[in-house]
C-alpha cells in the first residue's frame, strides 16, 4: 500500500511538472496572484523530504578483514532558510531529522581466542540525527524553466541515539557513537521553475571529518580495539518545495 501511494503521488507530480516544464512558457513570478517563486527575494524558505543512506568508513589499526556495513535506506524531512547574495550565489541553513540504521557484521578473526556467540558479531547501529547543514549553493543562468546548480559546505549533527554516556558496552550489546559529529558536504541538482512554487530534486554526499567511535571499556575489546577511526558517510536525496 505505501509503494503503491508513492507511485500515485509520483506520477501526479511528474505530470504536473511535465506539463509546465516543458512548454515554451518561462514561468514568471506574479506578485498580483500570489503566485510563483522568485529569486530575488533576499530571504526565501521552504521544506524538503528525502531518502538517505548511511555507511561507515573505518581505518583500522591492523590488517584483519573490514567490519562489513550493511546499509538501509532512511528518511529525511526538513526546513530551508535561503539568504540571497548575488544572482548566482545563495546562502542556505537546512536543519532537519535524519533517520538511518546500520548494522555492523564483524569476521570471526577479531574474536581470535574470545569467546563469543553468533549475535556477538553482529552490531545494529541506529541514528536519529538533528542535522544543521550550513550550505552555498552556486547556480549556473536560468534557462527557461530550469536552473542547475552545485552546493556545498559544513554540518555538525545531534544523534539521539548516539549513547555516548551509557556505562554499558559492547560487552552487554551496546555499540556506541559520539554525540555530536562533523560532516563537509558536497552536492548539485536543478531549480524547476513551476507555476506556484520551485521544486528541486538534489543528490548530495555527506563525509565526516571527526571520529565518531566510542572505545569500549576494555582496552583488548573486540568489537573496537581494532579501529582506529570510525567516520560517517552517506548519500542524500531530497527534493525541496519553495
């Protein structure tokens, strides 16, 4: 049922965009009405929903097999605050929640001469964040109806479900991740000029620059003493409405 949903909503909009998109009609801000969006607003908002995927990239310590990721697509829904500086350059803050689960599925090797069970080599790895990107998105000139742009810039996020401060550890089955990590940001899409609002699919990759590893209490630990840095990744889709 929700496929189907999301199949219904996704031809209504691509025939709605379809048919104004691709007439030879430049779509026209008209204050009158009410109608349309503008680009020289010096402040403008909006919203987006999308789907992310999360990994991790690990650097290790010595050469054992990698700690598999396995990935699971999230969801994402946020609001944009967008500061206007010239007619090519923006300004933008886009603070939303990120929700993403990855599981952790350790080789045998790291468990040489502890004993362990089936469930000890597997760690599911869930995230809540509160992301704060701080981006600048450069465009290229309108053509008509359509204006591509890239973007780029820094976010630090809030994990809610980090345990960071949880006593417990890896050893009672609590994988744990800092709180508060940093990203740099990297990303591009196309502004779509529609009769009543700016639509903007964007595809944008997320790399963090801090370690988000919590060391377990014993130093000799399997699950991290062989890590010697743990950094989020992952790849955003959104599409935003202005």
């Amino acid at each position: 049922m929700k496929h189907f949903f999301a199949l219904i909503v996704f031809l209504f909009l691509f025939q709605t965009t379809h048919a104004q998109l691709f007439n030879k009609e430049k779509v026209i801000y008209d204050a009158n009405q009410g109608r349309g969006t503008t680009d020289y607003n010096l402040f403008r908002w909006g919203y987006y929903l999308g789907v992310n995927v999360y990994d991790f990239n690990f650097d290790y310590n010595t050469d054992l097999r990698d700690i598999y990721v396995k990935r699971n697509p999230g969801f994402s829904v946020g609001l944009i605050g967008n500061l206007r500086i010239n007619n090519f350059i923006d300004l933008r803050l886009e603070p939303g929640l990120n929700i993403t689960t990855r599981e952790l599925r350790y080789s045998k090797t790291y468990f040489d001469g502890y004993p362990y069970t089936e469930a000890d080599l597997i760690r599911e790895v869930k995230s809540t964040y509160i992301h704060v990107p701080l981006l600048l998105k450069i465009s290229a000139k309108r053509v008509n109806n359509f204006k591509p742009f890239i973007v780029g810039g820094f976010s630090t996020a809030i994990n809610l479900s980090s345990n960071e401060n949880n006593p417990e550890d890896n050893d009672n089955g609590q994988f744990r991740t800092k709180t508060s990590p940093l990203f740099y940001e990297l990303g591009f899409g196309i502004d779509f000029y529609l009769y009543n609002f700016k639509f903007t699919p964007s595809i944008r990759g997320i790399f963090a620059i801090s370690d988000e590893l919590v060391r377990d209490n014993d130093p000799d630990s399997p699950w991290t003493s062989n890590i010697s840095s743990m950094k989020t990744r992952g790849v955003f889709i959104n599409f935003t409405f202005q």
